[in-house]
C-alpha cells in the first residue's frame, strides 16, 4: 500500500485470500469522498503476488513496485503505476535485485532514488533471508546495490520510511534470523545514501513492547516516526502504537488511544489532511479503513465506505 499526496489517493495491489488465491488488481481509495475504484489493469498490469514492495515517487507522481511472492516463487520484475492513465507498465532495468517478497521499499527525496533493503527469497530449495540494499534511479529506470561496510541484519517484512529531520531513511528491525522464531531485536538504524553509510542508533529510552511486522511512517506534523505494533500473542502485547524521535534516538508509547481490533495493517500518512492511514489486511474486519488524526493524540475513526476490495492479504 502507498499513498499519493497529491491527489489524495492511496494505492492497494494484489494480496492473497484465506485459501492462498492470488489477485492481481488494483485499487484506489479517495481519502476525501471515502470512496474505492477498482483500476481496469488487470490484462496489462502485474500478474497476482502478495508481498510486494510499493512506494510513491512524488517528483515524477508514480507508484513504483518491485517483486513478490507467488505460488511457487518470487518475482524480480519492476513495475510502475502512472494514476493520471490508470495503467501500469514494466520496465526492463538491466540489473535488479534477486527474486525476494517482504522487501522494505521507501522514496528518499534527498537524494530523489527509491531505496529498497531485505527481503525473504530462495536458495535453491530454501528460503534465504537477505541484508542487501538496493537504490532505484526513477527517472534512468536502473537499479544499483550500494556497498556498505555495516549493514542490519537479514530480514523481511520490517518497516522502514524516511525522516526529512534527520534527512535519511529509518528502518525498524523487528526480527532477525539468527535468533529463535518468536525473538525480536527492536533495533532502529539508519541510511545515508549520499554516504552509503548504515548507521545503528543508541536509543536513550525503552523500546516499543515486543511486537512484529507493524508498519512505520513518518508524522511531519510531530516530526517523529509513528510505528502501529501488531498484536503478539507469545509477548503479551496487545498491540499499540509507539512513536519515534530519531533525533533525540527516544521511543514513546501512546497508551490513552482506542485501537482497532488485533488484525494485520497496512498504513500510510496523508499529508494532505495530516492524518495516518491504517488498511485492515487480514482477519474478520480486513477491508476496513481507519484514520488517525495527528495535531494531538486522538482516537482512530473508522472510515465509511460501501465498495470494499476483496482481499485478505494486499500491499
């Protein structure tokens, strides 16, 4: 999921059903008029994955994807959406990341290139967890693995977004695979790109409780990232929300707020409205839209809307 905050619009593909069904359209959800619209792309846009990676580039206002899971694979194809002609189109980069899904992927307009860090894909006939970083140049259409000397440990499905106050990308590193299953890490690192330079910070305050795969995004409004914990039974936690001054390297928990119920998000921030967006992806209320409001700590409104995609699992 990504939003655009130029035209107020946020982007869902694909995404699997309880069965493991792929689908592979596209929807759009108006934050204004409260309304989805199914994109007639599917006989010219990407064929049906769960896991993909997607973020807006708003230099050039298109959506960018790169990979995913199918039914017996991964893929390495590169994808853009252009909103104005609701089509898509395959670019064909002559370098590319290997094959992965559950990758991070966010716009950095400091240096105008998508970043890209991670992932889960196949070693011959088992998964392999990866630590590589990729940029992809939006305007040449390339693709180029940076080197450097530290990088975080190998990992999927971690969120990562990018914080103008510090002016470089912000990963969360939930989970590792060099620890025990249901083990999180709760690192916080940082990317340079002009440097190529990853940086693990030295938090002054108490991490968030243990959770897994939460999404991030940054609050312009507050100036700190807003991480959405999801539930974790073998923890304890019911699940929250934390917020993260990467200035100050301090976590902070918003405990007074009204929670959706335990399910898997998607969330973004609508800049136009400064408000964060949350998509139930899975579970028995998946399809709902949640808003939060930001100025000060208030509770998460549900969203009305009739026409619901038919997901289980969307990104």
């Amino acid at each position: 999921m990504a939003f655009d905050p130029c035209s107020g619009q946020m982007v869902l593909f694909g995404g699997s059903s309880p069965n493991q069904e792929l689908y592979e359209d596209t929807w759009v959800f108006n934050l204004t008029t409260k309304i989805w619209k199914k994109l007639n792309t599917t006989d010219i846009g990407p064929s049906g994955r769960t896991g993909a990676a997607i973020a807006f580039d708003p230099c050039n206002g298109l959506f960018f994807m790169f990979g995913g899971l199918l039914s017996n694979g991964f893929y390495n194809d590169t994808w853009v959406l252009n909103l104005k002609t609701e089509s898509w189109e395959e670019l064909s980069p002559p370098n590319r990341p290997l094959s992965r899904a559950g990758s991070a992927m966010v716009f950095d307009p400091r240096s105008g290139l998508m970043v890209l860090f991670g992932g889960l894909g196949l070693n011959k006939l088992y998964f392999q967890y990866y630590d590589d970083t990729w940029t992809f140049n939006t305007s040449a259409k390339t693709w180029t693995q940076l080197s450097a000397s530290a990088t975080p440990p190998a990992q999927a499905f971690s969120p990562m977004t990018f914080d103008p106050c510090l002016g470089e990308v912000v990963l969360y590193n939930q989970s590792s695979t060099d620890r025990p299953q249901n083990s999180v890490l709760q690192e916080v690192w940082t990317l340079n790109t002009r440097l190529n330079q990853w940086t693990k910070l030295k938090l002054s305050s108490s991490k968030p409780s243990n959770t897994r795969y939460g999404p991030m995004v940054f609050n312009p409004c507050t100036g700190q990232d807003i991480l959405y914990r999801k539930a974790n039974v073998f923890f304890a936690d019911t699940g929250g929300i934390s917020t993260f001054n990467a200035l100050a390297n301090a976590w902070k928990s918003l405990n007074s707020l009204t929670l959706p119920v335990e399910n898997t998000f998607l969330m973004d921030f609508a800049s136009c409205n400064g408000e964060m967006i949350l998509y139930v992806s899975e579970g028995r209320n998946y399809g709902e839209v949640w808003t939060l409001g930001i100025g000060v700590p208030s509770d998460l409104e549900a969203v009305e809307n009739s026409l619901l995609p038919v997901h289980s699992k969307g990104f």
